[in-house]
C-alpha cells in the first residue's frame, strides 16, 4: 500500500495519524505521548511533519542516528547495497559487504583485530546484553552478576534483571536471578552521601573491599556489567579513577567486564567509545544504536581469551542484516573522514557551557553533565531546602513540562534520571554550531514558558 492511499491530504493533520495509532497499536507504545507529531520527511538535523512543521531533533532515535536523519552516505550505501544483488538477510554467512564492515568495525577497537573478535547478534541491544552475559557465565562456570544503580540495558527479561529502573521491573515477576546491585558514582547525588572526590573514593574503594572482602556475603561473579556513560539513568559519567579500579580488580580476579557502549558509543562523548576516557579496555563491548548507521544491528566485541562459545551457542535469524552493515561501514568512514568525535567535544562543550550560563538564570537547573554530545540538564526546586551536600530536590512535574515546552518550540529531546528530572540531549553529530545556537534559544524560551504554566512565575 502506497503512503498516498492512506494519506488525507491536504487536509491530514498530525492528530489524525496520532489517532490512527492509538486505535491500532498497543498501550505500550511510549514516545508519541511526548512527542505528539507523525513524522513526514527528515534530514539532518531537522525532522518535518505531516502539517510542514520543522522540528529541530535533538534526540536522534535515542542516539542511533549518529549522522541526523538520511545522510547522503547512508543513503548512498544503501542504494549500492541494493543494486549489488546481495540477500538483505544472510544468517551469519559472509559476504564481502560483511567482511568489509567487519574489519572496519575491528579496526575501532583497543588493539584491533589481534585483541578483539564480533559476535553479530539479534538486532538490538538487548539482546547483544543478553548474549555478552551468557558468554561471561559459560566462560567463567559462575552465575552472578554485577549491576549498578541507575543502569540500563534493555528490557528483556534478563536485561531487565540488570537495569536499575525500578517501573518497568516491578510489574514482571521472576526475572533473572544472580544480580547484585553496586552504587554508581553520580557527580550530584552521591549515593554515599559524601559527594566530591571523597565520594568518588569511597566507592572506587568499595568496589574493591566488596569483591575481595572474604566476609561480603557475595561468591565472585561471572561478570560486571556497566556504561561507562549511564543515559537512560540520567547521563551520569563514570569517574575515570573507578573505571580504572574496576578493570583492575575485575582483570585479577578473571571477572569478565562488560562495556555497554549501545548509546555512549560512536564518537557521541568525543572518543569512539566511551570508555576509552579511562584509557581501559574491557573484555566485552556490547554495540547497537549507531553501530547500525541508523538500521537494525547488534554487536558484541570479544576480547579472544573470552570467546568460550560452542557453535551456535548464541543464534538469531536477523545476524545477517546487509543493509545495516552497509550504513554502518558507511557511518564508521564518515565519522574518521570528518573527525565527527571532535565536531561532538566541540559542539558538546559549548552546549554545556551555554546550559551552565542558563542555570545562573535559571536555577532550576540544578547540574549539567555528560560528555560530547551526550548531554544532561537536571531540574530541581530551588525553592526546597539543599541537603548536606548542597543537593536539591527534582522537579519532575517541572521537567515533564519544559519537554512539552520544547516540543511546543519545536525542538525534540528526552528526559531521564530518576523520576524523568534529568532533560537529555542526543544531538546528531553532524549539528552545526549555528543549529547548537538554535537548541540553546529554543530550550531557553521552553524554560522560561515552562516555570510560567507550572509555578506561575
């Protein structure tokens, strides 16, 4: 069926479509309820509905469209890939498409292919989470796991298990055993209570004490898993100090330590990976969004000593999405050919910077944060009392307003953090300082609307 036969127009309208999906998709669906519009065209950074209204898209698919929407170098690879006469799907069979991405992708990581082997996985990053956690217990024979507060990595059922967010878990009952949750450094609310490099400290020390502590009522698990830029928990960085007491703890004690990299990765916080700021390497990197171009995929990067798997021990129809690996091949040689992790340090600082500038007049913005491109601004109450560490409280009724303001201003991003108070930004990396500028003036007038329709000042 052609998009003309169902299309209204000229008289469509965004409600018309919104009402069409309501009636025909499931509660579950999320994204629409924020952001009301049925989308019509986009390119680049800029997003267009079915009524001609341009929206600018700071979120970017949650990050998979590292190069915005319809990049002519996504384009161009996925008309070539068309017109070769390759199968869309291929298992995991070869191709010379395959082989190509493949080594492109191997070249991305510490040491290459002389240190790392892929894994292709389903098409999403859950399940490339799932896969990397089999793997770690069918390498070592253990069964726990190391998780940390405000992570996430997917909602399967043994994804979940090991997500921090509490709303989507506690609905489903019997979720994967074995999971130990450890406090996560948060540069604002330190979960110690202590703050500043003492807390930083306190839990790089921690970390160690539990595990090698022969009285922490813990056995050694088969793996620690953790982003080294948590997003959906409210873009909270890793301290470089305990990544690097992690790796080193986890190393001596032949824990498999697993990176999620699904968002952080692709040159989003300035480096090809996020990790790569604390100058470790982990034993398993779990890849998607970005790694696609754009299109369905999954990867897992394996150091070798870890790749204990028997044949066909992790399998999934879609491994073998050709198309996904042409726009990603593709998005890897733009990324290097216009030094798009610089264009995102670049553009990052100066949105950060810029957001900073807006908390002095805004002090409901409580903290700025992230790296690159991948960027939090959490709200607070500023008229509530700061705790001892100079902390004030979310305002979460706030934050849902300033991103119906910005949608009303027609610029799209998300929230996140705990209880949604954290407004996050995913900007494509190809965004122009000119269209950073835009972001600011946009973001800054949802504010100012938003403590109007809220607080009445």
């Amino acid at each position: 069926m052609s998009v003309s036969s169902v299309n209204p127009a000229p008289n469509s309208t965004n409600e018309y479509y919104l009402a069409r999906q309501s009636q025909m998709e499931s509660n579950v669906r999320s994204y629409p309820r924020k952001l009301p519009l049925a989308i019509a065209k986009a390119l680049g950074c800029w997003v267009t509905d079915v009524e001609g209204t341009e929206y600018l898209d700071c979120l970017a698919g949650a990050g998979t469209l590292a190069l915005g929407h319809n990049h002519p170098a996504v384009i161009q690879s996925i008309q070539d890939t068309l017109a070769s006469g390759l199968p869309l799907h291929t298992l995991d069979l070869t191709t010379p498409l395959k082989d190509a991405f493949t080594e492109a992708l191997l070249e991305q990581l510490p040491g290459g292919k002389a240190e790392y082997c892929l894994q292709f996985c389903g098409p999403s990053g859950a399940d490339g989470t799932e896969a990397a956690i089999k793997l770690a217990k069918t390498y070592t024979g253990r069964s726990t796991v190391i998780s940390f507060s405000g992570g996430y990595h997917g909602m399967t059922h043994g994804a979940l298990a090991m997500t921090g967010n509490l709303s989507a878990k506690n609905a489903v009952n019997g979720l994967m055993p074995g999971v130990q949750f450890m406090p996560y450094p948060h540069e604002y609310r330190c979960p110690l209570g202590i703050g500043g490099e003492a807390g930083v400290d306190a839990l790089t020390y921690f970390f160690e004490n539990f595990i090698e502590d022969v009285e922490s009522g813990v056995t050694k698990p088969a793996a620690v898993i953790l982003e080294a830029i948590q997003g959906e928990g409210g873009v909270v960085t890793a301290p470089t100090k305990w990544l690097k007491k992690i790796r080193e703890v986890t190393e001596k004690h032949n824990i498999v330590l697993i990176l999620d990299e699904v968002q952080a990765g692709f040159a989003r916080s300035g480096k090809m990976f996020a990790f790569e700021h604390a100058g470790i390497e982990p034993d398993v990197i779990v890849m998607s969004k970005a790694v696609g171009g754009s299109l369905p995929l999954a990867v897992l990067g394996i150091k070798r000593k870890f790749d204990a798997w028997q044949p066909a021990g992790h399998t999934g129809t879609f491994r073998g999405n050709q198309l996904a690996m042409g726009t990603g091949l593709a998005t890897i040689k733009t990324i290097q050919e216009q030094n798009l992790a610089q264009n995102a340090q670049e553009r990052g600082d100066f949105l950060q910077a810029e957001f900073k500038k807006l908390a002095v007049e805004f002090p409901c913005i409580g903290n700025v944060r992230g790296r690159g491109l991948m960027l939090g601004v959490e709200i607070v109450d500023e008229r509530q009392t700061a705790d001892h560490m100079g902390s004030l409280p979310g305002d979460s009724q706030l934050a849902a307003a300033i991103q119906t303001a910005c949608f009303d201003n027609k610029l799209l991003l998300e929230k996140g953090g705990r209880n949604g108070t954290v407004i996050r930004l995913l900007c494509p990396l190809i965004i122009t300082h000119d269209e950073c500028v835009e972001a600011v003036s946009r973001f800054k007038k949802a504010i100012a609307e938003a403590l109007v329709a809220v607080r009445g000042a």
